[in-house]
C-alpha cells in the first residue's frame, strides 16, 4: 500500500469513528427533563352537585413512563363569565407510569352550574423520576368532558 494511500484512508478513520458512535448515542436514555413516553393525562370528566358544593370527577392516565409518587396542583376555577370563584390545591398522585386512575375533590360552597372553567394555574409539588416542577406542567395534558373547560 502506498503512502498516499493510507494517508487518505486515515483522513477517514475520525468519521468512520463518529458514524459508529452515533447509534449508541440515539439510544441513550431520555434525561429526567424530558417526557419519555406521552403526556399525562388530566380529564375533567364530570360535576356532581353535592350537599353544599360541587363534587369533581378527574380521570387520569399516567402515558409518561415515569411513577409520579407526588403531583400537587394549583387550580382556579372560574365562574361562567370568567371570574375567579375559587382557588384550590388538589393531590393528582401518586400513579404509576401507565395507569388509569379516577380521582375526586369537592368545591365546597359552589355549586356546578357556577363552574364556567379550571384553571391548572400551577405545579404546586412534583416528584416524578426527577422532572422538574415546570417540566411536570408541560406534560400534563388537561381536557374535558364535562361542560366546563379545563385548560393550563
């Protein structure tokens, strides 16, 4: 082989080297800031009117592949021409990655035909896998069945 020639070929060798890193590169594994799976879902499903206020019927489903051992969040619910009537700190978990769980709290004092929208204002606690408070927010996912909107 002449000289010339495995000088070219070690021009080469710095990408043959990047190329073969790359796969194992794509395939580490999501950092802890990141959804590694979809979102997690947040439905507002029903308002029962209770003795004395508003029961409310959230369905969640854990689609992140990550436990949330605590998820505490801040919700303002507004009447039907927009103005807040209520603020309230709800427990969303504990639930395991890929779970499907129904959750209720009451609105004490306010009835359901009064509840125009929720508000996910904020997190207000979150331990899932490391994720970040704010990271938390963006994979939560509201929507409703009910005829309230539920919105962050």
């Amino acid at each position: 082989m002449s000289l010339q020639r495995l000088a070219s070929l070690l021009h080469l060798v710095p990408a043959v080297l990047l190329l073969a890193a790359s796969p194992s590169l794509a395939q580490s594994s999501p950092s802890p800031q990141a959804s590694p799976g979809g979102p997690f879902s947040l439905e507002l499903n029903r308002l029962d009117g209770i003795d004395g206020g508003c029961r409310v019927i959230v369905v969640e489903k854990n689609g992140t592949g990550v436990a949330f051992s605590a998820l505490k969040l801040d919700l303002v619910v507004f009447d039907g021409e927009g103005i807040v009537a209520k603020r309230v700190g709800v427990d969303a978990g504990p639930l395991k990655a890929g779970r499907t769980v129904v959750k209720t709290f009451d609105l004490k004092g306010l009835a359901c035909e009064s509840v125009g929208r929720v508000l996910i204002n904020d997190v207000l606690s979150c331990d899932a896998g490391g994720m970040a408070a704010d990271a938390c927010l963006d994979v939560v996912e509201p929507r409703s069945r009910a005829t309230a909107a539920f919105d962050k």
